[in-house]
C-alpha cells in the first residue's frame, strides 16, 4: 500500500461525531498528517493501518472535533442553567414575574441571578432599573445580564453589598447608570469597569 494511505494514527472501537452533514457517528478515525485520512466502521480502518500507525481502542468512547469559541463563552452555558432565561420576554413586568416565581423557591439572603434581557424587545423600551428589581427582591440580591453580557443591572440590595451610591465615581472603563436629577445609581452597570465592583 502506498505510504500515502497508511495512517499515522488509528482511533479503533469508539463512537466518532463526524459533524457531518448528517452529523454522522461512526466507529473509526485514520489520521496521516494532523488531518483525517478516513473515517468508517473498524473493518474500513484496519488497512489503513502500517507497522508504524499508533493504533488506540477507545473502549466505546466519544470522539469529538475540537471545539472552537467563536465568542460563544461556553462556560456561561453551564453557568446559566440555575439563573433565569429572560431571552423573548417583552416587557419589564414580565422580568419581575420571572424573578418573583424564582424568589419563592430561592433561601433569603441567596442570590437570583437572570440572563438573556434585551431592552429592545420590551414595550417600554429601557432598561430595567434596581427600583424596578426591588419591588419583588428586597431580602435577595439580584443580578441580571443583558443578552449581550455587557450591561447588568442590579437591586439595591446588591448597591448596597458592593458600596455603589451617588458619591461613588466613575470606574476605569465603566459606567454607573444614574437617576438624572439625584444621581442616584439606577443599578444598571456598563462596561467591565463597573461590572467588576459587583
């Protein structure tokens, strides 16, 4: 058999997510220079094998291509199972009945975490404000994201917790949201400078 088809390596006896069209799980991977040779059931491998080929049994394991965060923030993922899906909700109501339900079933003094707000689709086109959050948390901090991580906004509680009023200044690469005639922080957060004092 020409060199060209001998593999280097040889992944025998697993299960192989091929990512293919029909997103395909097979038994076996050839691999020749950093790159797949063939992939197939382990009958279709096996000649592909030389007296050089590393050769591994996965026992029935996965094999799965690499995965690439093309600015998915995987670890969020996990994250976000135990906060609150805001994604599609409509109005600013309709986050508060969310956080509500969660506040329920939530210890005192636990925090409530959401994700997924977007002031765009909401009907009164703002950003949810901590005088909001507070009507339905005030024994719970309450910590909120944005769909697009960049702006939170928070409950007074959690004001409180990380020492932001009105005299506290501007952060390095953020902003405090305030209240226009009082200055009061309003509990919403922008930038990685401001969302580093929660």
């Amino acid at each position: 058999m020409p060199d060209r088809f001998v593999a280097d390596m040889v992944l025998l006896d697993g299960k192989i997510v091929t990512v293919d069209g029909a997103f395909s799980i097979t038994e076996a991977v050839a691999i020749k220079d950093g790159r797949f040779l063939a992939v197939g059931k382990d009958r279709d491998i096996q000649p592909l094998i030389g007296k050089h080929t590393r050769v591994f049994s996965l026992s029935g394991k996965t094999v799965v291509p690499g995965f690439v965060d093309s600015h998915i923030h995987m670890g969020w993922t996990g994250l976000n199972l135990n906060k609150i899906n805001l994604r599609g909700i409509s109005s600013i109501d309709g986050v508060l009945e969310a956080i509500e339900e969660k506040v329920l079933h939530t210890p005192e003094d636990q925090w409530v975490q959401g994700f997924g707000w977007d002031e765009g689709y909401f009907k009164e086109k703002r950003y949810p404000t901590r005088w909001d959050l507070d009507k339905v948390s005030g024994e719970h901090p309450v910590h909120l994201a944005r769909a697009y991580g960049h702006i939170e906004t928070v409950n007074s509680k959690v004001l409180k917790m990380a020492g932001i009023t009105r005299s506290t200044p501007e952060p390095a690469g953020g902003k405090i949201l305030r209240e226009s005639e009082t200055g009061e922080p309003s509990g919403v957060l922008s930038g990685q400078g401001a969302l580093k004092l929660i």
